[in-house]
C-alpha cells in the first residue's frame, strides 16, 4: 500500500459522505442553530422572500447584486419548508454536503483515490468563510458546487454537461465566469493541438452556457439588476483595481496553507529566481492591501475580511499588519511561478498534463477576471481553494531524503 493510500474501509465516496456530515453538523452546533441572520444573511433572506412573493418575474430587478439562481432556489425550498431561518439553513447545510461530496469524487478523478483526494475537501472547512458559508443562507456555496461540477464535466469531456454545471455557476455568481472563460480557453487550445472534434464540443458548450446570463444582464442594463446598481447612481461599477490582485494573490497561501506545506518541494526555486520574486513583491507597496469603496459604502468595517481583522485586532501596528501581507503575496507568486511555468511546459509541448493545464487556466483567469471586481473582500477567494488544491497536489510528492538530495525545482 502506497504512502498516500487509505484502508479499503474508509476509501469509499459513501463513508466520506458519511464524515464530511457529521463534521458539517459539527460546526452547525458550534456556530449555533438558533443563531440570528448574520451579515449579508439578513439581506438575502428579504430578497429570498421577494422572490417568494413575485415569483421569476423578480429576475427582472431585485435588490441584490448576486445572480438569480439561488434565491430562486431558496424561494422554492421555503415554499414548501417553510420560510424560518433553520429552514433555509437546512437547505445550505444539503448544499454544503453536495459540494464536499463533489469535490471528493472530482479529486478521485484528478487525483486517484487515497488519503489526498479524502482530506482535500476538508479544506473548505478549515477555512472560517468556508465553514461560515456552508451553515448561513448565503450565494457562494451553490456556485462553488456548480464551478466543481462544471470542472469535471470539463475533464470527463460530458459537453451537454458541461454546458449545464457552467449555467448553473453563472447563473449563481456572475464571477463564475472566470472557469466558464479557462474551460474555452483550455478546450480551444486542446482543439488546436489535437484536432479532437470532442474538444470543440466542449468549447461550444462553454460558451452557450454564458447566454442565459448574457440574457439577463440585457434585461438588466448592465452587470448586475438596476436596484443593485442604485449605490453607483445607477453607472457600472467596474474597473480595474490593482489591491484586488494583490490581495487574492497573498490568499493564496493564507487559504492552502496546508496543500502548500505538503508540496513544499515545488516552490524550491534557484536563488536568482527566489531574488525576482522578492524584487517583484515590491509591487504590493504599490497597491497595499485595502478595503474598496463598495466595502466601506456597504459596511462599517474596514478591512477585507476574517483574516485582515484578525492581523490588525493582533497587530494593531498598521506597519506590522502589511509585513504579514507582503510576506503572503511574496508565498503567493511562488505559487503562481509553478503554475506559470506548468502552464509555458503544456504550451510548448515539452510534457501533456491537461488536468494540470486547465486548473492553472482557472486560477489565472480568476486573478484576471477578479482584478475588475468593484468588491474587494477575502470571501470572494474560496472558489480558488478546491481548484489549488487540487492543482498543488498534482505536482510529485517527494520524500525529506529526496528533497536533500534533488536539484532545485526549475519553473519553467
């Protein structure tokens, strides 16, 4: 039995199910059942409740920025369950256990069966949105449940399927257009290369699945229903902010932390590339990590999150606070160097790993897409987790002894 490999016992989809609810009721009891809406939640429960009133009409205009799907799907659940919080927090809870799920199998997929593709999901509730997002009635988790089932549809090469999952993960979060543009990408490219008709059904399929939205925001005017744009005097808030990648880039490490560890070989770059990365974190001093307008307008806090609260509730120095920051952003283009150069290898065609191909695409086109986000907030970064995960773990394990003995990783 491999290093990595788990008892035929537990390697099975039904007893990680099994687990994953039972860790989901257990941060359900620690967060507290009868615990008040919290944040955005408030919010969301009356628009959930105006759709309950008006039916589909309300995707015409409604007063949230968020796609339609979910609230529709919330509306429906509280018809029948009724509309009281523990309800619709039932219906996130059964959210929650079709994402782990999904997220196990598609890691079965990429990464075989083992303890890796096991644990992986984890990594959602380890972190606090995570764990925040799969009890509270919020948008984000439908979306991450279709951005995983678009993902595997997109390396199983099911395009009606493919078609559907991304659909649904437009169509839940507007932003999930970042997978929807790296699956087109990637099957053009693999279309190119290989002349495989397959490949252009999935790149067709990719781009239907933006016309239901594209629908929607001619109905709309803009990104987003006119109430939600009311804030902006009614003008599209997009534009492009340097903080954004700044602080998605030091997420990176902040949100796998643990993958990184255990692939800690890959980011062992020689010491001429280590001396750019440090000249070239500089640039965070140029765009320092802070909260953006729509933040500061919407809320009272004045960070971008948990974890920013966190360091200036410990740190209290300002200084101190962006150190930390820089020290991530610095981690994070290590990270972004190994896929960078993942990506130059499968473009030059010096090695064939589609798998890793289309992750590292994923995570380059969430960075572009989320560089013109009017938002700047740590939550929006959890849709990268299971797709580093993933894409960290499938770089090759090596043991202490070979990491000693081995030559320095060469990116590219």
């Amino acid at each position: 039995m491999s290093e990595m490999a788990l008892s035929p016992r537990w390697d099975k989809p039904a007893v990680f199910a099994a687990v994953y609810a039972v860790v989901l009721l257990a941060v359900s009891w620690s967060i507290g059942w009868d615990r008040p809406c919290w944040a955005d939640e408030c919010h969301f429960l009356r628009v959930i409740n105006d759709f309950a009133s008006r039916g589909p009409a309300a995707v015409v205009d409604y007063d949230a920025g968020a796609s339609p799907l979910v609230f529709l799907l919330y509306a429906g659940w509280g018809t029948v369950f009724g509309f009281d919080l523990g309800s619709l927090r039932c219906l996130s809870l059964l959210i929650a256990l079709a994402t782990g799920l999904v997220f196990h199998l598609l890691a079965r997929t990429v990464l075989g069966s083992g303890r890796e593709s096991f644990f992986l999901p984890f990594l959602l509730l380890l972190n606090p949105y995570g764990a925040g997002l799969s009890f509270f009635v919020y948008t984000d988790m439908t979306m991450i449940l279709f951005l995983l089932l678009a993902t595997w549809a997109a390396i199983r090469g099911k395009a009606v399927w493919l078609c559907c999952t991304s659909t649904g993960a437009l169509l839940a979060r507007q932003y999930a257009a970042f997978l929807v543009a790296a699956v087109f990408l990637f099957t053009l490219f693999r279309f190119v290369r290989t002349r495989d008709r397959r490949f252009l059904s999935l790149a067709i399929a990719s781009a239907v699945s933006a016309l239901p939205l594209a629908g929607l925001m001619a109905a709309w005017g803009g990104i987003a229903p006119p109430r939600a744009l009311v804030p902006f005097d009614g003008t599209s808030p997009v534009a492009f902010h340097a903080r954004n990648l700044t602080l998605y880039i030091a997420l990176i490490p902040v949100f796998c932390f643990p993958v990184i560890v255990m692939r800690a070989n890959v980011f062992r770059f020689g010491v001429r590339t280590h001396l750019f990365l440090v000249a070239l974190s500089l640039i965070y001093f140029l765009a320092p990590i802070a909260p953006s307008e729509a933040a500061l307008l919407y809320s009272r806090y004045e960070t971008v999150g948990l974890f920013h609260r966190f360091l200036v509730s410990v740190l209290r120095e300002n200084i101190a606070v962006h150190a930390v920051w820089f020290i991530c952003f610095l981690a994070g283009l290590h990270v972004l160097l190994a896929l960078g150069g993942s990506v130059a290898r499968n473009v030059r065609g010096t090695v064939d790993a589609p798998d890793e191909l289309l992750l590292d695409l994923a995570v380059f086109s969430f960075l572009v897409l989320m560089a013109w986000s009017y938002q700047t907030w740590e939550k929006y970064a959890l849709p990268m987790v299971p797709l580093i995960g993933l894409r960290v773990l499938l770089f090759p394990y090596r043991s202490l002894s070979e990491r000693r003995s081995g030559e320095e990783h060469v990116p590219f």
